[in-house]
C-alpha cells in the first residue's frame, strides 16, 4: 500500500519520469501537469478559436448565410465558456504550476497528488461540455453568461451537462488554487520573505484567493438552475417569489473577480518581462503588490455594474458606478510602473518584450473602454453593443492571451532547454498585433453606432465594419498554425541555450540548469542567492 | 433589537470560528491551544445563542417568519 | 535541517479514477434527469467508484502518515489545504444563504410592489407578498418550470422539532469538543465515549431532519412551494448532506482512535475533521435563526 517514496536526499537528483502514457496520468510532478495544463488550454483555444471563424464567417456580410440564427448563439455561448473555463483559466494554472515552485525555490507543489487531480477533472469537463455540440436540441445557446430564464425556462436539455461541466471545471480551480496558497505559503524557500516574492508568485497568490471566494458562488448558481430547471424550485422564477435578477447578482458576485482571475497574472508576467528587457529592476515593487491586493479587494464590490441596465434603485447604480472607477487608481499605479520601469532603461526588442509591450499598450485601450462602460449613464448607450465586445476582447485577447503567449516564449528556453526561432516569433508577432487590431477596433465603431451583440444578422450600415472585422479575424486566427510551429519547432530543433538566456533576467528560475530539472530546487536556496535574484535588487 | 442582538451573537460565533481555523492553520502546541479555545468560546455562545432565540421567542420578542409585507396603494 | 528534506510522493492513480468516477455520476444523473433508463445506475456507479477513489486515497495518506514518511511541512500543507477547502464551502453555503436574504429583503417586497416596482396584483388576483407563506398568496399557479405549486397547509413548526435538532446538534457540538479535551489530555478510553456521543446525537439529527421533511412534505411545503420552499430545502439539504459526510469522517476518526492513531501534540486528522463539525454546526445555527425564525 505504501508506494511512497523516502525523503529526497540533498543534491540527488531523485526519480525521473516513469515511461510512456502512465508518466502524465500517474504523474505528480508541477513541470508535467504544468505542460499538461498548458497543451489542454492551447487545445481549447485552437477549439474556440474555431468557433470564432465560424462565428465572423456568418459576421462578414450581412444577412443570414451559413447557419441557423440557433447554431450561431450556440457558437457565441460556447466560444465564450471554451475560452474563458478551457483556454485562459487553464494556461494560467499550467504556468502557475510550471513557474511558482522554481521561482520560490521549492523542489514542487504542496499538494502534488491533489495537483495531478486538479488537472484530470479538466478533459472530463472538457468533453462534456463540448459533447453538448451533438445532443438533441443542440448546444446551450443563451450566452456565457447565462441568464435566467434563457438559462432556465427556455434552454435545451443539453443545459444540464453544462452545469455538470462547470461545476468539475470549478472542483478544479478551487484545488487549483488551494495546492498555490498552500505552494507560496508553505513550500517557500525559508530564506524568502513574502516581499521577496517574484510578482508572478505574489499575483497568482493573490488570484488564489479570488478563485476560492468565488468558484464555489459559481457552483451554488449552477445548483440553482438546475433545482429551477429539473425539480421545480423558483430561485429565478418570479412566478413563486424569486427574482431573474437574483440570478444577475449572484453570477456576477463570481463573475466580476472571475475577470480579475483571468488578468492578474498577466500583470504578473508584465511585471517579470518588462524588466528583463529594459535591463532595470522592476519600478515600485510593493506598489505592485498592494495595487494587486486593492484591485483584488476591489472586484468584489463591484459586480452589478454588469447590470446597470438590468434595474437597481439609483443609489445602487450611483454606488457601483464610484467603486468602479475606484478600480481605474491601482491598475494606472500598474501602468505607470511598467513604463517608469522602461524609463531609461536599455531596451531591446525580443518576441516575448514586445508581445508585452503591445500588451500593456491595448490592455490600457481595453482598460479605458472598460471605465467608459463603468459609467452608469453612458452605460445605457452601450449596453449589449459591440462596444461590450470590442472592449472584453482588448482586455482577454491582447492583454490575458498576449500575456500567456509572452511567458511562453519568455520561458520557453527554461522550460525545453531550447531557444525558439527568434525572426519567425518576431514574424508571428506582428501579424497576430495587426490582424487583431483590425479584428477588434471596429467593433468599437460598431458597438457606438449602435450594433447588438450576440446577432447572426445586422442592418446594412454596419456591413463595411464588420467586413474589415471578419478579415482581420480570419487573419489573426491563421496566425495560430505559426505559433503552433514555433513551439513545436523550438521543443524539436531549437538550439541549446545558457541556463540564463536573457541577460538581464533574474529569479530564482534563471539560476537551475538551462534545462529545468524534474524536481526544481532540492535544497532551498540561500538567502545571498534570493537577494541577488530579488526582483527589486540593482 | 433582539434580532439585532441575536445577529450580533452570529457574527461572534463566526469570529470565534475563524479563530479556531486559524490555530489549526498554525499547528503546534500554541496552534492547538489556541484551536481548542476559540472552539471553547465558539460552542459557549452557540448554546448562549440557541437559548437567546428560545427565550426571546417565549417573552414574544420574536416571532417565527413575522413579514407580511405591506402591499402599496390599490389601483 | 530536517525541514530542508522535501516529500513528493509517487505517481498515483487515484486522481484518474475519481475524475472517472464524478463523470460517471453526473452524467448519469444528468440522464436520469431527462427520463434515460440507465442514468440511476450510472449514477451509483459513478458514486461507488467516488467513494472507493476517497477511501483508497485517504486511506494511502493516512498510512503514510502512521509509517512516519511526512515531515512537518507536509502537515502544514494538509493545514493549509483543509483550512481553504473549509473556506470554499463556506463561499458555497453563502451563495444560497445570499439568495435566501435577496429574497426575502427584496425580491418578494417588490413584488409586492415595494419601491415602486411591479404592482402584482394585477398579475395574479389578489397576490400578496409574504414570506413563509408566500405560495399560500399565489393559489393555483404553474411555475415557468411547468410545475403546479404546491400549497402549504401550515407554516414551518419551529419549536418542535427544528428546536430539538439544534439543541442535538449543539449538544454533539459539547461532546466534540469534550472529546478534543481527552485527546489533548491523551486519555484515549474518553475520547472514545465522547466521539461516539457525538457521531450518535449527529446521526439522531439526521433522524429527526428526515422526519421533519415528511411533515413538511405532508403539509405541502415543498421544493414546489415558490421560493420559501426552494431555499429551505436547498439550505437545510445541503446542511444534512454536510452533517452525513461529518458523521463518516468522524466515524473514521473513531475508528483511528482506537487503532490508536493521534498523540496529545500531533491530530491533524483530528482537528480538521472537528473543525468541519463546528463549522456545520453554525450552519445549522444561521439556517436555525434565519430560515426559521428571523
């Protein structure tokens, strides 16, 4: 019964990986379920991206052309849900799982079996969720957001194996998280005080704690629909004293610091990439780490500005509306910092720097739009708009995507030994950041002048945008077949690197062998090392 | 004001919980002491709490379920 | 220097028959929702399979404890991870006490037409707002869902046997953390007693809840009954379904005991699981003051 292993000796390096298929389902170790992580995300985002062509396709001219207006919100529901449970959360965890034990010196996670766990729910909820595509009636259809009673009264059967889906896609975030708190707090090296922590550590500890407040929200709303939907509760059904609008309030109690999840360890990397290639130590450290507690707090206090065209008295409107502006103060701290950081530093423009610092430019646009939709008046303008969607994809596409795109190549050479091809990265890069642009920035011309979204159809005057849009679209989700060569190329043929590849880099990361090995840090390292190492030290 | 008081009363069992949590997060001996006596503290204002609501409920204090809401002008 | 030895345990297989298992069982009872002949089967097989995963993994952990292979950082890190585990289920449990004041502090007084909203009356004939009753106001109405309401024919008993379980469940509360005395004193023969006054008033509690629902269902208060109903059932369902898993874990913990696990310092197995049955035990609490009464 006991197949446990002895404690690992100093300086040994311990067991490797077991052969074959058995390695990555029996696997216990952060680098395999991390890699594991990262190729289910980059799975689901190929799968979602797909869904988005199909979604411009029937966008590029007006009229109904290539699918049933039904298929078409089935598509927007489930680009929606693959994306934001399958691709972002996911890649996140897989580079939380792959970086926080290297970075604090640990030699893996807390809970490595719960780790293991953790992961494998994800293909089960992932097939059930796609597996809705071939059930009759179809897959949910009511947006990702689903809103009683579209989600209730008047969905397909298949809505009873989303909320299955969702709710082993959260068992999964929650143990996700609870292995990083107890990972950061507990697997530290001794030496390292918490304000030693590299950002990305810091922000990922800091997510944590939103997922844990919020996955299980998430899980109790799904439960409600499903007692409205199949054993005749009236939680959403006005009809027996409940509320639709209650619905509203209790998703967006998960779903504003779900946004927050989806976006704090991009600051993170932000954080760790800006100063590498400015070759300066990051600006205002502790800043960055009480504006990321602040945003944190912040985002729990804020979600029904999500619905100010739903209904609320005024001085709830009022009250929303204040505290989401509040929310403007520490990202700018942010913002400024990462340009104070660039500020007379010695710049060079490798893939992963500029993937960044086109990130912090179009995140700041998506931030921006984001405080005009804060505004409680303007608000009715564009509620449900384009404007919504222009604004949400600035914010997940160039600034979380950009961001796990960034550290992949950024820590690509740690991760396979293997430097990827630098002028194809650059290549990739700026066809994805044109093609984007001209896929997204339209959109916000489209949402003001009035354009709906979650439409298969829309009048003739917004033909010639979205014509442009759908180009772009096409473009940037071409692009991905380049990224998937250069990974892949890079892991293949790349050519061998020095154990710290980018000069100015520093961490705890950059100091094991070029090729990361299986268990990080075997013994902790000592405290002249994390002081060198530190992200504040010259 | 008794349901007020008696909400109080909640807010405190919880604090003592949280306390309790807390010591079993620290571990150890002082973990341990501190785990047992927020526990202590916590059953002593539950069982305070139960005969509360009972007593309030027997002097008409309170009532079980009482809202009838006022329905507004009728068109 | 015996903190600087890190554990990593061996691959495993339990994670793989677990995610095997809450699949199976969820889409059976998805299944048996829509009407598909295998669905209960599938769902007790994905259960059984759950529970084998749960007791074959604890059951590997608690062994590797008793043989001495964890280290003191391990133990924090099952601290750690039971302590947010805890706070997660907390999170869950506010969700549904949430909609339950939602309700009760707004929704149904607008619908009575509170703060200038909807005046109902004019939709169902003489609707009036109430709270427990609130099914009792709107006769001979069919949910969105297509289901009938069901009537009430009286109101929720609260000094019967809704008080007898608190004070029961109180009272295990006492005996718990009677027993977490006698261990820390390490007088093993009272922890026992103590433990087996707490998992027999536990299971007395669950007793009693199951005849309360058949009064209540008898009375027409049902997951039918508009949104009183709804959160009662749901909120004290949950609970119940929290005490059954308290009182298996603490039946294990009985059964360590007197296998003679634990030492007066060291009882993490222990003071998680009599965390978990405080924590239940101001569940019950806040249901017992807000759904009952207040």
């Amino acid at each position: 019964m006991t197949t446990a292993t002895a404690t690992i000796p100093h300086g040994v390096h311990h067991h490797g990986p077991e052969k074959g298929l058995m390695r990555w389902i029996k696997t216990t170790n952060h680098k395999d379920i991390g890699s594991l992580y990262m190729w289910f995300a980059f799975a689901m985002l190929l799968i979602g991206g797909a869904l988005a062509m199909g979604i411009r396709a029937e966008l590029l001219q007006p009229g109904m052309q290539l699918m049933e207006p039904q298929f078409f919100n089935q598509l927007t529901t489930m680009h929606g849900l693959i994306m934001v449970f399958g691709a972002i959360m996911p890649a996140f965890v897989g580079l939380g799982n792959w970086l926080i034990p290297m970075m604090i010196g640990a030699p893996d996670m807390a809970l490595p079996r719960m780790n293991n766990w953790s992961f494998w729910i994800l293909p089960f909820a992932g097939g059930i969720l796609l597996s809705t595509f071939f059930m009759e009636g179809g897959a949910p259809a009511f947006g990702w957001t689903f809103y009683a009673p579209l989600s209730t009264t008047f969905a397909p059967d298949s809505t009873d194996f989303f909320i299955f889906a969702v709710h082993l896609l959260g068992f999964s975030s929650i143990m996700g998280a609870i292995n990083i708190i107890a990972t950061v707090l507990n697997m530290r090296a001794p030496e390292m005080k918490l304000m030693d922590m590299p950002l990305f550590v810091w922000t990922w500890l800091i997510t944590s704690f939103l997922l844990i407040g919020a996955m299980p929200v998430l899980a109790g709303v799904v439960t409600m629909m499903l007692t409205d939907r199949n054993f005749g509760t009236a939680f959403f059904d006005a009809t027996g004293g409940g509320d639709p609008v209650m619905f509203q309030h209790i998703f967006w109690f998960f779903g504003h610091p779900e946004v927050y999840i989806m976006i704090l360890p991009a600051f993170g990397i932000t954080s760790h990439i800006i100063p590498t290639f400015a070759r300066k130590p990051l600006f205002g450290y502790s800043s960055m780490v009480y504006a990321t507690a602040s945003i944190a707090f912040l985002s729990y206090i804020v979600w029904a500005h999500h619905m100010f065209l739903t209904g609320m008295p005024v001085a709830g409107g009022l009250y929303f509306m204040y505290a989401t502006m509040l929310i403007a103060v520490p990202t700018g701290v942010k913002v400024f910092n990462w340009v104070a950081t660039m500020w007379r530093g010695s710049m060079t423009f490798e893939a992963p720097m500029l993937w960044t610092l086109s990130f912090v430019f179009l995140f700041t646009i998506g931030g921006f739009s984001g405080l005009m939709l804060g505004i409680a008046p303007a608000d009715i303008q564009y509620h449900d708009t384009y404007f919504v969607v222009a604004h949400f994809h600035y914010v997940l596409v160039t600034g979380a995507l950009w961001a796990i795109i960034a550290a992949t190549l950024y820590w690509l050479p740690k991760w396979t030994g293997k430097m990827y091809n630098e002028s194809l990265a650059k290549i990739h890069f700026w066809w994805a950041v044109i093609s984007v642009n001209i896929l997204f920035f339209p959109q916000h011309f489209l949402g003001l002048a009035g354009m709906p979204r979650r439409i298969p159809d829309y009048s003739l005057q917004f033909a010639d945008f979205n014509l442009i849009s759908s180009i772009g679209g096409f473009a940037f989700g071409a692009s991905f077949f380049l990224l998937t060569y250069i990974v892949v190329d890079c892991i293949r043929n790349g050519k061998p690197v020095s154990a710290r590849p980018w000069k100015g880099a520093k961490g705890l990361e950059w100091t094991l062998d070029a090729k990361a090995p299986y268990h990080s840090f075997n013994t902790p390292p000592s405290r002249a090392l994390i002081e060198a190492e530190s992200q504040h030290s010259a | 004001m008794a349901e007020f008081f008696i909400i109080i009363v909640i807010i405190t069992i919880l604090v003592a919980l949280g306390f309790g949590l807390i010591g079993m997060l620290k571990g150890g001996r002082r973990g341990s002491d501190r785990m047992f006596k927020s526990l202590v503290a916590r059953i002593s204002l539950s069982v305070f709490l139960f005969l509360l609501v009972m007593f309030a409920a027997y002097m008409g204090w309170i009532e079980p379920n009482p809202v009838v809401f006022s329905t507004s002008t009728q068109k | 220097m015996s903190e600087q030895k890190y554990y990593v345990p061996d691959g495993t297989y339990w994670p793989i028959i677990g995610s095997i298992g809450v699949t199976i069982l969820f889409v059976g009872f998805a299944n048996q929702m829509h009407g598909v002949s295998w669905g209960a089967s599938a769902m007790v097989l994905g259960f059984a399979i759950v529970i084998f995963m749960l007791f074959g993994w604890l059951g590997q952990v608690v062994n590797e404890s008793v043989n001495g292979i964890y280290n003191s950082q391990v133990d924090r890190s099952f601290r750690w991870g039971m302590s947010w585990f805890i706070f997660s289920e907390v999170m869950f449990f506010a969700a549904f006490f949430g909609a339950l004041f939602y309700a009760r502090q707004i929704s149904v007084p607008w619908l009575s037409g509170e703060g200038n909203n909807l005046y109902t009356p004019e939709l169902w004939d003489g609707f009036k707002a109430t709270w427990q009753q609130i099914a009792f106001s709107t006769p001979g109405t069919t949910l969105k869902s297509g289901v009938e309401m069901s009537i009430p024919t009286q109101l929720v008993d609260t000094w019967g046997l809704p008080a007898l379980n608190t004070a029961l469940l109180l009272l295990s509360g006492v005996t718990l953390t009677f027993a977490h005395h006698a261990l820390r004193a390490e007088r093993r023969n009272q922890v026992i007693s103590w433990l087996v006054a707490t998992i027999v008033l536990g299971v007395a509690f669950l007793g009693f809840q199951v005849a309360e629902y058949g009064h209540a269902y008898a009375d027409g208060l049902q997951l039918t009954s508009g949104i009183y109903g709804s959160t009662f059932y749901m909120l004290t369902g949950f609970h119940g379904f929290h005490v059954t898993i308290g009182a298996i874990m603490l039946s294990v913990i009985l059964y360590r005991v007197q296998k003679g696990h634990f030492s007066a310092d060291s009882h993490f197995g222990f003071e998680g699981v009599a965390w978990y049955w405080h924590f239940v035990d101001v569940v019950w609490l806040g249901l017992f003051v807000f759904v009952y009464w207040l």
